[in-house]
C-alpha cells in the first residue's frame, strides 16, 4: 500500500531514509524497540516528518539517548505503567490511554515518564 508505511508484503516498515545525511538517529530500530517492549502500544504506521523532528530531537538532547541500549530500558521502564500501558480502568466514559511512540517522543511527556509522574 503506497504511503502507508506498508508495503504489498506486508512489511510495517514506517520510516525511509533519513532526510539528511547528519540524522544518525536509527528511527527504524526505535520503532523496532517500541513495538517489541509494548506490544500494547498503538502500532507506528506512518512516521511522519514531524515524528521524525520529534524522535531526532530527543535523541540529539542527551549523550545517553544516542543509543539503542538507552532507548530499550525505557521502552522496558514504560511497560510497568499500568496506566501507561492501559492496563487501568479509566473514569466512567473515558477510554483507556493508547500509548503512542509519538506522544512519548514529545518533550513535556518524555521528561513525565523520566520524572516518574506514571509509576504505580
């Protein structure tokens, strides 16, 4: 299916090549990382430029996000939400919470799950 991040075989592959040669960010691999430690989250389908500028800047904020080893223990950390993971019963008419690696990658949420704001 063209555009959608996945093709005739079937393959979810969601990102292309990076749009410059200075992006060292592995986006593939993230997404890889994600949907492997939360299987629960909402499936990345199509990464987006701005997904993209997302994800890049919290890699290139600190030295110890440059890695993949870095990214696996928070996608680990994250897992043991329960709400994170929507494995709490949400307020009368509300859904559950659908994580989404895009709204991890956002500055204000990323620095929320590090500060422990969704332990249990």
């Amino acid at each position: 299916m063209e555009g959608s991040g996945v093709d005739e075989e079937g393959d979810n592959s969601a990102v292309a090549e990076p749009s410059s040669a200075g992006d060292n960010c592995p986006h593939q691999q993230i997404i890889d990382l994600f949907h492997e430690h939360l299987p629960t989250g909402v499936r990345v389908r199509e990464w987006t430029p701005v997904r993209q500028q997302a994800l890049r800047t919290r890699w290139r904020e600190k030295p110890e996000r440059q890695s993949l080893e870095w990214w696996a223990k928070f996608f680990t950390y994250v897992q043991a939400s329960d709400f994170l993971t929507g494995r709490v019963k949400p307020s009368p008419g509300r859904k559950p919470f659908e994580l989404r690696l895009d709204w991890l990658c956002k500055s204000e949420n990323l620095v929320k799950v590090i500060e422990g704001c969704y332990e249990n």
